[in-house]
C-alpha cells in the first residue's frame, strides 16, 4: 500500500492576530515543505489549515495517509469521530453550539474522504524534528504576514 506521511502546524501572533501555518509531506525518500499565513485568524484556524493545505497539494487518491499534528483539537475532531458527530447533529457541538471553524471543517471532509487519513497527536516543541520544522514553517508564515 502507498503511505504518505504528513506533519502539520499552526501558530498565531496574538489570538485572533497574525496567523500561519506549515506542513511537511513525505513519501520514500521525497520532501515537500509547504507554508502560508493569513492576517486576522486565531491559532485552531491555523491548525486545521494546515491539514487542509497538506491533503489539497496531494495528487494522489486511494492511498493511506498518516497526519502527525501537535494539535489535540484537530486529531481528536477526526480520531474521536468528532467531525462526524458534528454533522450529524446538524453542525452543533456537544453543548448544542455552532461548531467552530466549520468552514473549514467543511473544506477538509471532501480532501479527507479522496485518501485513507488516519491522524496521530504527536507532543509540541518535544524534538519531532518534524514537527519542529512544522512549527517553523509556520512562525514564517506569521512573520512574512507582519511584513506585508
């Protein structure tokens, strides 16, 4: 089976503030680093948008495809069925509230549903190498973004 394996991350200056992101894709002996930032946008957004950017740069369907985030929310939204509870009660929380960020919620499903994505919680700023460059990636976003 073909495996690609993806490291993503979020960071945000301020929360909501400055935003960026980053991921890694890897698959044999081939790397691709990614990154992007937006202006107005909270640390959870930036999370999620990683993994998004990641699966969308994809070309390939019907593979397996193991995401490494840092981010509680955002694995636990997908290993814990979260997500899809989500849209069965009709886009509310387990309190009976919009959901936040559906947006993008509703971005990553139709990226998700192309491959086999299982997502992994891996501990931040632990020495992932990574991860760490993840984290890099995405501090570049913010900066760049404070630049503009």
């Amino acid at each position: 089976m073909k495996e690609v394996t993806i490291y993503t991350d979020g960071a945000c200056s301020g929360n909501p503030g400055p935003g960026g992101w980053g991921a890694v894709l890897l698959y044999k002996d081939e790397r691709k680093e990614i990154y992007g930032s937006e202006s107005d946008t909270t640390n959870q957004r930036m999370e999620i948008k990683a993994v998004i950017e990641a699966l969308r740069t994809l070309k390939v369907s019907n593979w397996d495809i193991v995401v490494y985030s840092d981010s509680a929310y955002v694995v636990n939204a997908i290993e814990q069925n979260w997500l899809e509870n989500w849209q069965k009660n009709g886009w509310k929380n387990s309190k009976k509230e919009p959901v936040a960020n559906q947006d993008l919620w509703r971005e990553l499903i139709p990226l998700m549903r192309k491959n086999r994505v299982r997502m992994v919680k891996v501990k931040g700023h632990a020495g992932n190498t990574w991860n760490e460059r993840c984290d890099q990636l995405a501090r570049l976003g913010v900066k760049e973004n404070r630049e503009v």
